[in-house]
C-alpha cells in the first residue's frame, strides 16, 4: 500500500493525530470525540450514539452546561493557582497551559463564549483581579486562605481595640470615684481639725446630714463609713487603710454586678457578632423572650417577625435613644426594670441622665445600664 503524500489530507490528518490536539470546532463534548475535519463531524452528528447523549441533553440542558462550566472554571482556577500563583499573568497563557491537557473541558460547551466573558466573570464573583491592556486581559488569583487570614486577623485587632477602650473607660470611672471619694474624706478631716481650736460651734445631726450629702452615693450606703466619720481624727487616721480596704471591696462588687445578666424582655438591642452572618451584623432588634439569664431571643426590626435567634449578651449592644424621643429601661441596679425618660446624654462620660417615671428622680445612668424600650414590642412565642 503506498504512502500517503505529506500535504494531502490524509497525511494531514494523521500528523494531527498524532500530535493529538484537533481543532475545537470538531470535537463533540456530550460523547467526548473529537474529528479531523468537517465532513466527519457530520457524519458523527448523524450518528445514533451522538443523537442519544443529545435527547439526554435536551432533557435539561441548563443543568449540564452548569455542570460543564463548574468543572471549567475549577480546572481553570487549578491551573491559574498551581503554576503562577499570586503573580499577574495574561488570561491567554493560562488558557494555553489549560487545553494542553486532551481530556480538559472545551469552552464552547460552557456558558461562556469567549476568554474575555470569562475573565469579566472572574473579576465579578471576586476570584481573580482583572484588568484589560493593550495586549489584552490580564489576571491574578486571589488567595481565599490569605484573605481568610488578613480578614481574622482584622477582626481580632477590632476586638482587642475594643476592650482596650472598654477597659481604659472602666479605669476612668474608677479614677474620678476615687477621686470624688478623696476630696469628699479631705474634706470631713478639715472640718473634724478646726473643732478643738478655733471652738466652732457644732450640731452632731447637722454634721452627719452635711457631710453624706457631699459623699458619693457607694459610701453614704454604707453605715461603717458614717461611723467613721463620726471618729476623733487619731482614730481616723488609724482606720484609714481600713476605709481604704472597703472602698476596694465595693468596687470589686460593684464589677461582679456588671457580669450579671442585665438581659430584659421588650428592649432594643443590636447584635455584635459577625459570626450571625451579614443579614444580622450591627443590625437592631427587640428581646422577645429570655432562653436563659445570659441568653436572649432577638426578632429583628426589619418587618419580618419571623426573623429570630438566640444571641449570648456579650454580642448584644445596648441602644441609646435621643433625648426625649424615645423610653429607655434601667437594666441594673435597684431600679433593674425601671422605665424612664433619657434626659440628657453625655458622650465624653459614656451616660446618660435618666428621669425615672414612677418617682421622677433624674439619675445618672452608664450606657450599658440602660437601653431602648419602645411601647409596644414584638410578642413572645412562650
């Protein structure tokens, strides 16, 4: 039998063979055959295998040209990751380094006509940073375990930001106590010293009324403290690590109040925590019910009433309304449950004062010991 000529079609065809990569019109994804040429594609086209695989098709083709374009994109992305990495590269050399293989996915059976709709949809759905030349388009693959990382380690400096300025605050509060309980003791000592001397006229009730009214609220509670006062100034001055010592004791109860649960049912508050997804982030709700003291059930405040989850309270925020636009409940303290009229709100301080409706008291009241209480709420399933 004689050879072929070289530059006959048949030599042609089987150099290409050969070779064994063909042109793309001429391959067949659903029976996965390719043809060397136009004239055999027809015949394969008439072929009862190729009309069974496109009944099977035609049966829902939009879930196996999804399926195609899945295995695409993933072979795709494999090869863009795998060989370059990170660095910038032109969308046609990976494209190149994608058909080498014989058994990859053709695009003409994706949902994707061309390169160029692909590398638009990769810049879209947040895959690849993509820009267009004049030699063309340009790509570069995004590390979703690198951006995972750069994003935790975001939310961790966040969070660390966040108690430091919680605790700088709380050290505030403790230094201006301290300080109102210092010039309130110097005070007493002053007035105790000029009694023997200068025969200042004294009324012991008067004394005792004048002098818990310049106190802080923590000392004139407690009657050790007025005992103390009532002292000559050399027993004062020998009990003074004493007083200091109780003083201590009180603001060390006073934190262990503050890990109390401060949950109650009908409150506005706003969820903190990223890990409730996007549609809950920041996003402000009522309390419709209590899963236990530190667990609260929220329904949100967006129309959808069905839209509840449980949220411990350290990922709740307490919300502050203006002054005189809304009521707030007291959430703390012997006044825990109390409602009341926000009177006036001073940020510097993080408080608010706070007119109390059953006795008409104006108190002062910290930001995280008061929050929204609207009229009517959202009912509880219980």
């Amino acid at each position: 039998m004689p050879k072929h000529d070289k530059f006959s079609p048949k030599g042609l065809a089987i150099r290409m063979k050969a070779k064994g990569l063909q042109k793309l019109r001429w391959y067949c994804e659903m029976c996965q055959k390719q043809c060397r040429d136009e004239n055999g594609f027809k015949c394969h086209q008439t072929s009862d295998g190729h009309v069974r695989q496109m009944r099977l098709f035609a049966e829902n083709p939009g879930r196996v040209m999804e399926k195609y374009s899945l295995e695409f994109e993933k072979n795709f992305l494999e090869v863009l990751s795998h060989r370059h990495g990170t660095k910038r590269v032109a969308a046609n050399v990976v494209y190149q380094e994608y058909i080498a293989d014989k058994q990859h996915v053709h695009m003409n059976a994706t949902r994707w006509e061309t390169l160029t709709t692909f590398c638009k949809y990769l810049g879209r759905a947040g895959q690849c940073l993509v820009d267009e030349t004049e030699r063309g388009w340009f790509i570069q693959w995004i590390d979703p375990a690198a951006l995972a990382r750069r994003r935790a380690l975001e939310q961790r400096r966040e969070a660390e930001a966040d108690d430091e300025e919680r605790r700088n605050g709380d050290l505030r509060r403790r230094v201006e106590r301290a300080a109102a309980a210092a010039a309130a003791e110097s005070h007493v000592e002053e007035a105790t010293e000029r009694l023997p001397g200068k025969g200042v006229s004294f009324a012991p009730p008067q004394r005792r009324a004048t002098t818990r009214a310049s106190l802080p609220r923590f000392l004139r509670e407690s009657e050790k403290e007025e005992e103390a006062m009532m002292m000559p100034p050399q027993q004062k001055k020998k009990k003074k690590k004493a007083r200091a010592l109780d003083l201590l004791m009180q603001q060390e109860k006073k934190v262990r109040v503050d890990e109390e649960g401060w949950l109650l049912a009908g409150i506005v508050v706003k969820v903190m925590s990223r890990e409730a997804g996007p549609s809950f982030y920041k996003k402000k709700g009522v309390v419709v019910g209590l899963a236990s003291e530190f667990v609260a059930v929220v329904a949100m405040l967006d129309g959808d009433a069905s839209r509840r989850l449980q949220v411990d309270q350290d990922d709740l925020e307490t919300v502050i309304p203006a002054p005189g636009k809304c009521a707030v409940k007291l959430l703390r303290g012997k006044m825990r449950g109390e409602v009341g009229e926000v009177v006036a709100v001073d940020e510097s301080k993080f408080g608010a004062r706070v007119r109390v409706a059953s006795t008409g008291e104006v108190v002062w009241v910290e930001y995280s010991d008061l929050s929204k209480y609207p009229s009517t709420f959202i009912g509880s399933d219980k």
